[in-house]
C-alpha cells in the first residue's frame, strides 16, 4: 500500500493564517486523496518560521486532522541540535505520527557518523515516535550517500523507520531500498516528476509539493501501478510531467507552488516569506492556462478537442 503524502504547509500569508487548516485538510482528504501529511518541511519553509510558529503549525495540523488523517509527520530539523530536539518532544506529546529531519546544514556534518550522531540525539528526545531521515542534498549541501546513512542506522537509532528521499540519484535510493530488504522501512521519494521510476525501484510511499494539487492524478498512477497497468502508469507520469516540465521552464519552487495551490483549492495560502519572493502574476497566469488546458483544473468547455487533455 502506498501512502501519499503531501508536503505541507504553506503558511498562508507572512503571519500565519491559522484559520485555514481545518479547510486545507478537507481540501486535500476530499479533493486530492491525500491523507498523510508532511509538516514544517520544504514547502511548508518550516525553516524560515521561528520555533514557536513551528510549534503551533504542528498543533494546528495535528489537531485539525484528526479522525481525518492517517499520518501526520512533523519535520524537526534545525541548526540547533538543542531546538530540534525541543521540536521533536512536542511533536511526541501533541500526537504527532512521526518526526523527520534534515542534515545541518551552516556547519555540517562532513561524514556518515558524525550525521548520524545529530540525527540520534534528536530522535532520542522522542523516543517512541517514528523517526525519518529527510535526504535533500540540493537543499542542505550535505551530500553524503543515503545509502550509507542508512547501512547500520538501526542501531544507532531504533526509532529508524524510513527515507524522505529527495534527489535525483536513483541509484542511491535503489541501493537504499536493495540493501535494506529484510527491515520494513518506508521509503518515501520527493521528486514528483521521476515517482514511477521511484516505484519501481521499490519507493514505498512519495512525499511532494505538487501532490497539493496533483494529489488525485498522482494516486491515479499509484493505482495503475498497483495492478501492475505500466502502460497506464507511464500515461499519467507523462500527463505530470508536461506540467511540472512546462513550470519548471517559468522558474518553479516554493513560492510558484503556493501560487498555483491558491488557484486551484481556493485556499489562500498567501506568499512565501523572504528571502523568497511571491510569484509573479505572469507565472500564475501561465499555470493557470497549463493547468486547463491538461484538464487538471476541469472545465468542460475545454474538453471537446483538446488534444492535450490528461483526464
Ligand atoms: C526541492 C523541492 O521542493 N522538492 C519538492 C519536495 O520535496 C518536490 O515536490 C518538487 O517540488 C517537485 O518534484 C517538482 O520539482
Ligand atoms: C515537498 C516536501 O517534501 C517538503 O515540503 O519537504
């Protein structure tokens, strides 16, 4: 069984709106599909929020989705080792389902032990919840291998339960799925546009920012794939990436998501904060177009002759 999880949150507005949680959960269980919830990470710019504001973004998600939500991770990566592990006991005492965390990324760990020795002391401040290993070397500079993050990481970590995998190195994430065969963790990718390739190589689960919005297409190909429709799969893999190509193309990231969520949710999720900057009105308009003319925002005057159509 996969589980698709989205990444989250935007934080609407530069003062967090609050008061659209509730809404955004019910946006993403009955338009999207999407039950798992990743928190405080890449999207959600958990790291341009101050630690008080990550605490009540937790609370919010965690809260607002009960009885509604299977999963609710919470990402407690920090350059403060002392501020992570702050972060990962409140995840525990709120009911979080899980922590993941990033590699340190201003001083850094330059090698395997000495990151696992940071990631160990976060985890231990949570002792009984899930741990994950969030790899985004673009984002972090940390580059050491997956793979050999995760070769003996069980014992150092017993909490260990999986990979947010988010490279492009399908080769460290296969040898990370290939080498671990026997332990039942979850490897979850984060790269949207590569998700098939990533499933064939034995991903578990995918953790992405356009699963906002592309959550129902996505899961669409997850359920191909599941009864083993490559063909079909392959279709709507192609179907995301004339998106995701066709954005890439404008300049794509975290502000341009949170502009293309509003317009197809409705929900307001407001800009980004600096040092990003909001997305400019040429882009959304460009989107929106993208968006249509796939059929991914539907309306159905479009629909007779459009040739490019992926629903
Ligand atoms: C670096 C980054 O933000 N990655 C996102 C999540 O991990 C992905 O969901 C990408 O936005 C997506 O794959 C499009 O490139
Ligand atoms: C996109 C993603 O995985 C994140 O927000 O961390």
């Amino acid at each position: 069984m996969y589980c698709l999880g989205t990444s989250l949150l935007h934080p609407p507005f530069r003062e967090i709106n609050f008061s659209v949680i509730g809404q955004y959960v019910d946006y993403l269980v009955k338009e999207q599909g999407v039950k798992n919830i990743f928190v405080n990470g890449t999207t959600g710019e958990g790291l341009s929020l101050s630690i008080s504001e990550r605490r009540r973004v937790a609370e919010e998600w965690v809260t607002k989705g009960r009885n509604k939500l299977d999963q609710v991770v919470i990402h407690v990566g920090a350059l403060s080792l002392k501020e992570s592990q702050e972060l990962a006991q409140h995840a525990a005492e709120i009911g979080a389902d899980g922590i993941a965390v990033i590699a340190p990324f201003f001083l850094k760990p330059w090698n395997k032990d000495v990151l696992i020795n940071f990631l160990k002391e976060v985890a231990a401040a949570a002792p009984a919840l899930p741990f994950y290993y969030y790899h985004i070397p673009a984002l972090t500079g940390v580059k050491i291998r997956a793979e050999e993050v995760l070769d003996g990481i069980q014992e150092k970590i017993p909490t260990f339960q999986g990979l947010k995998f988010s490279d492009t190195d399908l080769l460290d994430f296969a040898q990370c799925v290939d080498q671990n065969r026997q332990r039942q963790f979850a490897f979850l990718f984060g790269v949207d546009e590569q998700l098939l390739s990533a499933l064939v190589m034995g991903a578990t689960g995918a953790v992405g920012s356009t699963y906002n919005y592309l959550g129902k297409k996505t899961n669409q190909m997850l359920e191909a794939f599941e009864r083993k429709d490559f063909s079909s799969a392959l279709n709507h893999q192609f179907c995301i990436q004339r998106f995701i190509n066709f954005v890439v193309k404008l300049g794509f990231g975290v502000s341009q998501t949170k502009a293309i969520m509003t317009l197809v949710s409705g929900i307001p999720m407001g800009p980004p904060r600096l040092p990003l900057q909001k997305a400019s009105r040429e882009f959304t308009d460009n989107a929106e177009a993208k968006l249509r003319s796939l059929d991914f925002l539907s309306f159905n005057d479009l629909k007779d002759g459009n040739l490019e159509a992926c629903s």
